[in-house]
C-alpha cells in the first residue's frame, strides 16, 4: 500500500466512523428534532405538558368558525386518525385554509383545547396554475363519488 | 491525440487553461440567467396557492442546490489534497468556499422573503432552516480558519479536514424534511418521485440550476487563479507567453 493510499483509507474510515456516530446521535435526539407534534403523539401523551409546544396537521374541512370580534378563530386541527381543537387569536397568514397544512404554537388546555398563541401555514409542494388545479379538483369531486365504497368504514378510522 | 490531462495538475499549467475556459462560462451562465429569468417571471404560470410570491423559488431552489452541491465539491477537493498532497486541490477547495457561502446566504434570504407571506414567519427553528443555517457557519469556519493559520500547509490541512467533517450535515440538510416533522415543505423535484410543478415553472427552475452552476465555475476558476498568483507571490503572469512556452515545452 502506498502512503497515499493508505490516507485516503484513513479519510474514507474517518467519513465512515462520523456517519455512523451521527446517525446515532441523531437517532437519540429524534423527539428533539421535530418541529410539531401531530394530533396523534398528543393524544398519546408524547407532547410535553404544562409548556408550550407546537402542533401541525391539516385544517379540518368546514371547522373553521370566527367569533363575533373577528379576531378570534376556531378550528380543528386533524390528521385524519385524531383531532385537537384549537383556538386562536389573532391574524392567519394568507394561505391559512381549510384542508391545507397548518402549525400552531401554545399550550393544551385542561379541557382538551390548545390554545395558540401563534399560527402558520404549511404550505405542500405542489405548484401549478389555477387551471390546473381547478382541473384537478373536478376530477377528484367526480372521482369521490365512485370511489366511496373504497374509503376505509368509520370504525376503523377511529380505532387507529 | 492525446491530452496528458494530468500537466494541468500543477498551477503554472492550470493558470492560462482556466483563463480561457472563463469567458465561455460566464457569458453562458449569463445568457442562461437572462432566460431562465423572463422565463421565471413572464412565462410561467401563476400558482394555484400562492399567487405571485412563489416566483422567489427561481432563485431560492437552486442557491438552496448549489450551496449544498458546492459544500460537496469543495469537501471532494479537500479529500483529494489531503490524500494526494496535491497544492492545487487545496486551492480549488479555498476558492469554492465564499461561492458556496454566497449561496448558502441567498438560499437563506429568499426563504425568509418567501416565508413571511407564505408561513406568516420570517424565520422559525425547524430542522431544515436550521442545518442551512449551520451550512452558512460551516463555510464560514472553513474560511475563518484557513486566515487563522499563517503556514499554508497546516492551513490547508487543517481547513480540509473541517470541510471533510462538516459534510456529513449536506444529507441531514437534504433528508431533514422527510426524517422530521418541519414546517419547510418536502422537495418538490426529486430523483425518486419525480416533479410535482407546472412543466414551465420546472423548466425555468432548471435552467436558473445551470446557469447558477455555470456562474460557479467561471467565479471559482477566476478565484483559484488569483489563489495561484498570491500563493507563488509571482506578478500577474502574462497570458501569452505562459501559453508560448507550452507550445515550447509540447513540442
């Protein structure tokens, strides 16, 4: 073996040695590295109590409701198998919709309520123009219509 | 015919080759850029979401690419330098180092335009803003300490390892919005799922992507000569008669 050889061994041994220490390190602090906790990991406790945190899912369809003051909003934060209320109040961002992404940051109440104290959209990655999407929609409202017998029944929705 | 490709190993031979080269990728890079551009903001469609204000990813998508590309290129370079004590490789790996922090900077900047509309937030703590931040702080002490060290040998050596090390974030930074939750959406082009854009938003992205790259090269080629004329302490060498006494030395 040649000594320049063996230095790439070295290097190649030494990448080696710290991938695998990172990805153990990572793998340790994997609850410290998400950014939100879905409505699942805070009905099954894992979400810290008594302190702030955050929660991220989708914008329950039709849960959206404004109180009088038009400040203050209400809605249902799902990730189709658990659902947390949440209230909030203040401005959402712009792309803040029903059935789009969503984090809120606050505090669950006693009575099961998390209460924000700050709201920001998820936005997906999808990009295209309006025509496209106003396509895609229709095909999928004409689409829901045969495919329901294909949905997972009820029950077993809510037992996951 | 062959070119004995490995003469261009040593700087004196490497000098007026990149010297030539330059000119070709800039005026490309830039023509590319000119296109890429009209094309980012004049042909490509409105999004369905966001309006007007996803045309920052023409230039956020692929600073994001190029910096973590570049990291990449330049750990490569120190990796060669340090096993092949090659003096050359070690001044590629300087000369990438400000190029790929101006794009990790750019990447940064743009998110953040881009994410007060989007998000309602210029900035939040999650996994992938937060190791391209560290991208940034890794180019930067690559840098810092190579001006900290006075021999260029152990300054080389030295900066070397540190990219070498430091590259193992270039992969969290890629994965991090799979491994994690994060509030940064997932990739939108990727090898394995392909592209989830409008044919023209992807064709604009791509085209800013080469030119980006391209820019890179004649940046980076221009700053490695620079490198061999201070390092060697020798006058700014007059192109043509490097070139003659190749000529010379072929025939």
């Amino acid at each position: 073996m040649k000594p320049r050889h063996k230095r790439f061994a070295f290097i190649g041994l030494g990448l080696l040695v710290l991938g695998v220490a990172t990805v153990l390190i990572l793998n340790a602090f994997q609850s410290n590295l998400v950014f939100f906790f879905t409505p699942t990991q805070v009905a099954g406790g894992e979400a810290p109590h008594g302190r702030s945190f955050r929660i991220g899912g989708m914008v329950e369809d039709g849960s959206l409701v404004r109180e009088n003051d038009g400040l203050t909003v209400h809605f249902i934060v799902t990730d189709t198998a658990k659902r947390v209320p949440v209230t909030y109040k203040g401005i959402l961002p712009d792309l803040f919709k029903e059935g789009k992404g969503a984090v809120a940051q606050g505090q669950l109440g006693v009575d099961g309520t998390f209460v924000a104290s700050e709201v920001l959209a998820k936005h997906d990655e999808n990009y295209m123009p309006p025509e496209a999407a106003d396509a895609l929609a229709k095909a999928k409202a004409s689409g829901a219509q045969q495919s329901k017998s294909l949905v997972v029944p009820d029950g077993r929705k809510g037992s996951l | 015919m062959s070119v004995n490709w490995s003469k261009y190993s040593a700087p004196q031979a490497f000098y007026p080759l990149a010297g030539r080269l330059i000119p070709w990728f800039a005026v490309v890079a830039v023509a590319l850029m000119g296109v890429g551009l009209y094309m980012g903001f004049f042909v490509a469609p409105t999004d369905f979401q966001q309006g007007e204000s996803y045309r920052i990813i023409f230039v956020h998508v692929p600073a994001a690419w190029m910096s973590m590309f570049l990291y990449v290129v330049m750990a490569v370079w120190a990796g060669i330098g340090l096993g092949l004590n090659a003096r050359l490789s070690f001044m590629m790996a300087q000369a990438i180092a400000p190029t790929g922090a101006m794009f990790t900077f750019l990447a940064l900047l743009t998110g953040a335009m881009w994410g007060k509309p989007t998000w309602g937030a210029w900035w939040v703590w999650d996994a992938r803003l937060t190791s391209e931040l560290i991208l940034l702080f890794q180019y930067a002490g690559v840098m810092l300490l190579r001006t900290s060290i006075d021999d260029l040998r152990r300054a080389d050596r030295s900066s070397a390892v540190f990219a070498l090390v430091g590259v193992v974030n270039v992969p969290i930074i890629y994965y991090s919005v799979q491994w994690w939750n994060t509030l940064h959406q997932g990739a939108s082009v990727s090898m394995s799922t392909g592209s989830k854009m409008a044919a023209t938003m992807l064709m604009a992205m791509l085209i800013m992507t080469i030119a980006f790259w391209l820019y890179s090269i004649a940046v980076i080629l221009a700053r490695v000569r620079c490198i061999v004329v201070e390092r060697d302490s020798l006058p700014v060498w007059d192109e043509r008669s490097a070139v003659s006494q190749e000529v010379v030395e072929v025939r």
